[in-house]
C-alpha cells in the first residue's frame, strides 16, 4: 500500500488566509464563480481541487452523528449538503467523537459507487490531539454556577448602547439573557453592537450569531458587519432546517464548552425557534392558547437553559431575543413561557424607538440578577445611586436624564462618580435656636459673678 502523502497546506492554514489571498488562490485553480463563494465554500472547493488532483486532502468541518451510529462532517455549513465528509463508526467510536466536535483529517474523493467523500484518519479533534478528545467530560456533569465573570461591552465613548447595557444589565460569562423586543424596537442593530463589542473586549471568547426565520439581507448584513461565526437559517427554508441549525450550534457550544473556552450564542429569536418546533414535531394532543402545544416548548427551553457559568472550567452564555407586541397570540403565549427563566433581562420599549430614542431600553424594567458578583464594591454602591436617582422617573425621562449624562462623559466610570453618595454634613442648628443656648449660658454665669 502506498504511503499517503500530506497536502502542502492544511485546514488550520487555510483558515488563517484573508479573502484576497484565497481569491487569488482561486483564481489560479480556475475555480469558477469564486468570487461568490464564502470563506468556508471556498476553501472547501479549494482542498476539494486538491483532492481531485492528488487523491488525498486534509479536509473537515463539524461532526452529526446520525441514529445509525455513523456521522457527517458538514465542511461549510450546519446543515446538510452534498460536501459533507462520511465518518465511519469505528472512527466514531475509537476517539469518543462527539456531535458538535470540529474534526480535521485526510479524506478520500468518493468511489464510483459513493456520493460522499470519506475520512481516512483522524488528524485533529477541536484543533487538538485525536487522543486527547478520550475521557472528555460531559457537558451535563459539569457543575453551573452564577456569572463572577464580567463580559465587558464599553468601547468607544460614542457607542452608548453598550454603554448604558454595563450599566443596568451587566452582562457575565455564563449569563442566560433575554432581550424582550417588540418590532422596530431596534433589536438588530443592538445585536450587531453587542457582537462587536464582545469581539473587541474578549477576542479570546467563541462568538456565535444563530440568526432562525430571518430576512437574507438581515443575515448579509450581520455577516458583514460582525467578525464572528454566523449561522443562519431564512424565513424561504423549512422549519426543519432552523431546528437542526440550532441544535448543531448548541452542540458545537457544548464541545467547546467541555475544553474549558468561554462561549458566547447571541440567538434571534426565541420565539421564531419556538414557533420553528411548533411544526415539527409531532401533536401531542395538548394545546396552549394561540396554538402552541406544550411539547414544542421544550427543546428551546432546554437550548436557552444550556447557559451557565462552570465550576471546572469554561461558560456558555446565551443572549436570546423575544418578541412581543406583534399581534400574535402565539408569540405572547411563547414569550410568557421563557419570562423569568433568565438571570438577565434587557426590555425594550416601542414608545421609546417612537420618539426616536436609541436605544429603546426601559431602565427601571432591566436588569440583572445577582449583579454584585459582576460589579465591583464601587460600581455597584454608584450604580445604585443612579438607580435611586431616575426611581422616580418616566422611562422617557429616565433615558433621556441618563443619555445627556452619557454624552457628556467619555466612559461609565467618569459618569458613576457623579452619583457617588456624598457623605452627610451636619446642619449648623437654626439662628433661634442658637441665640437661646447663648442667654441661657449668660443668664446661667450671670448668678454666680454675683
């Protein structure tokens, strides 16, 4: 048997390459319609060339492992296609392979009688030693704990969004958040700037944006705008293709999660995920009022619960948006379902976008919980303070007070010691008061010089 030769580049190198140089790449291969391609369908048909020009490849992607015991590495995307990589059970079952697992390795072009290219052997499993990915932890034995660790969200003095979010919801690894959003609330732009933050504040950090029943433009937009990992699946696609999109990227999660590293799911929506299982799954013969039944419920449910900090090691946070105030019965009956199962909550107010203030957060309403484990003795007694001061307030006037104050400062820290307590003067007693002490001191030394 002939000794495989290994590419002169591998998965890792590829990844690491800007778009201009594999279009350059591209276009030496002749590769037609590169220009169309993304990164990933590119450097697939860049490695597929290879593998029609020297037989063997180093290839990958996320590994499903179907009921039957075998799996698929889906090389471009989460769903299936016809460039995903068959993996055998015994390869499955020699290094623990996991659904959600990036697996690398030498692959094979398909045979005359197969429809998939095949993996030989098992280079890397989550960009480490195959060996390794034995005796793995599972995610459901780890030990979740609340938040202690702040994802910071401030940069730049102009960004107020995240500004005023550090400020009255602060948001921690392993947080479960809702972002209750009515329609043009501005939900999508608050979602690209808490995604930009995050990669700009915690580069280190795992950064999915699951985008279900969206606008394709929407999902363009955020590809463009947001360096982070975007898996999408439109509004023109089955419901089963936005429930096996979300189940391959709490898997992927989980796996990473499991090797220690901080992952963050910023997911919209709940609610159109909760509606995606609503038609798949079988009538259980129960029915919630709009139309809901309650076995629907569960899997996002037990998606959205997935986040927590760990005792052990890593956190999985998930920022989820719910919609409200669409005039669906359905959506309130969902959104009434998921209230309260967060630790953190930002709400949004239609009124507020209405009178054209961004963002449309409804301060007194916001918040997060056990948020002293996320600010510092100082932080929390100013921002405190700040609550006490717009207590009493309307949400418009509360927002308006705290965006001139915002304006005018370059960060939070300046802006929290304006609302540092002062500490309490003792009154000087009133003029009255004083000229009584004074006769009855006179009146008291006047005996006794007599």
């Amino acid at each position: 048997m002939s000794e495989i030769q290994k590419p002169a580049m591998t998965q890792a190198e590829f990844e690491a390459k800007t778009m201009r140089e594999l279009y350059a790449m591209a276009r030496e291969l002749e590769i037609p319609g590169y220009y169309k391609l993304r990164k990933k369908e590119l450097i697939f048909e860049i490695t597929k060339l290879q593998t029609q020009k020297s037989g063997v490849s180093l290839a990958g992607g996320v590994l499903e492992i179907l009921p039957d015991g075998y799996g698929f590495l889906r090389p471009s995307t989460y769903v299936p296609s016809n460039d995903d990589i068959y993996v055998s059970v015994s390869q499955i079952r020699r290094f623990d392979l996991r659904t959600g697992d990036m697996v690398f390795g030498q692959v094979r072009k398909p045979k005359d009688n197969e429809r998939y290219y095949g993996l030989l052997r098992v280079e890397q499993v989550n960009g480490n030693n195959p060996d390794l990915a034995t005796g793995r932890m599972h995610f459901e034995g780890l030990t979740p704990l609340y938040p202690q660790e702040r994802i910071k969200l401030e940069t730049e003095a102009y960004k107020i969004s995240t500004r005023i979010i550090d400020l009255i919801s602060p948001l921690g690894k392993g947080q479960r958040g809702l972002i209750v959003a009515p329609p043009k609330a501005g939900k999508t732009i608050l979602i690209k700037e808490i995604a930009n933050s995050i990669t700009t504040n915690h580069p280190e950090t795992e950064l999915f944006i699951l985008l279900i029943d969206e606008r394709p433009e929407e999902v363009t937009d955020i590809e463009r705008s947001v360096k982070a990992e975007v898996v999408s699946s439109t509004f023109d696609e089955p419901p089963d293709n936005h429930v096996k999109a979300s189940e391959m990227v709490l898997e992927r999660a989980k796996r990473l999660v499991e090797s220690g590293k901080d992952v963050v799911i910023l997911l919209d929506s709940i609610t159109r995920l909760a509606r995606a299982h609503n038609l798949v799954i079988p009538p259980s013969g129960r029915t919630l009022s709009g139309g809901v039944d309650p076995a629907a419920l569960h899997k996002p449910k037990r998606f959205f619960g997935a986040a927590r900090n760990m005792e052990e090691g890593g956190s999985l946070t998930i920022l989820a948006t719910a919609l409200v105030e669409t005039g669906s019965r359905m959506d309130d009956v969902i959104f009434e379902e998921f209230k309260g199962t967060g630790n953190m909550e930002l709400i949004l107010d239609r009124k507020l976008a209405d009178r054209r203030l961004f963002p449309a957060i409804d301060i007194q309403r916001s918040g997060t919980r056990r948020e002293d484990l996320l600010f510092s003795r100082d932080e929390l007694e100013y921002a405190w303070s700040l609550r006490r001061a717009i207590a009493n307030m309307t949400p418009i006037e509360s927002l308006e007070n705290l965006l001139d104050r915002i304006k005018h400062t370059r960060t939070n820290a300046e802006m929290l010691y304006d609302f540092k307590p002062k500490p309490r003067v003792q009154a000087s007693p009133e003029p009255e008061l004083q000229v009584k002490r004074q006769y009855r001191r006179r009146t008291a030394v006047e005996p006794q010089q007599q």
